[in-house]
C-alpha cells in the first residue's frame, strides 16, 4: 500500500468510524447482509470502490474549477491569447501553395503590371 492510498484508507474510515445514523433502514441493512454479507471481500471491495469514486470526484472538481478560472479571466485576455481565424487561414493557404517558380513569377508580375 502506497502513502497516498494508506492516507485515503484512514480518512475513509474517520468518515466511516464519525458518522452516526440516526435512524436505518433495517429492510435494507437486512438485505445487505444477506446479499453481501457472506463474500468475505465484501468490505474491501466496497472500500476500494469508494475511494476509486471519490478519487473521480475530486479530479472532476479540479477540472471544474480550472474551467470556472478560465471563463471568470477577462474577455480582452482570451482573445489575446487565442488565435486569429484570418491569421490561421492565411497561415494554412500559404503552406498549400506550390513554392514559385522562375516561369510563374514572371506571368504574375506581367499580369498585374498590365502587360
């Protein structure tokens, strides 16, 4: 076991040993010993799952949070740092086009010099 999982494990069970029902469903609590309460991995296997999805949710929360940084940045730095649909477009035009020869740079300049 890893640091990190061996410190997951304890919070989990802080949370587990802290918490306190009121009142349960004893339908419930039936069910689940007698559906799961007979594998003897029952409780690691529930364990790992929770901290598997808790582990999804604290990752998913960062990516909101870095997304909320995002939009609350002003407009004017967005659109700085973004770039320009004409710039890429003539960036992209100019890649396509065959370099120039000897031959076609002198019809060009005949062409616009009106000859």
């Amino acid at each position: 076991m890893t640091p990190q999982e061996q410190q997951m494990l304890q919070g989990l069970t802080e949370r587990i040993n802290q918490t306190q029902l009121p009142e349960k469903d004893l339908d419930a609590e039936q069910f689940l010993q007698h559906a799961i309460g007979r594998n003897p991995d029952a409780l690691y296997i529930l364990a790992q799952t929770v901290l598997v999805q808790q582990y999804a949710l604290d990752q998913a929360q960062k990516q909101l949070d870095q997304l909320r940084q995002q939009q609350q940045q002003p407009k004017h730095a967005q659109l700085r740092s973004s770039p320009r649909l004409c710039s890429n477009l003539r960036r992209a035009a100019v890649r396509r086009l065959p370099p120039l020869r000897h031959a076609d740079r002198h019809r060009r300049s005949s062409r616009s010099s009106g000859l």
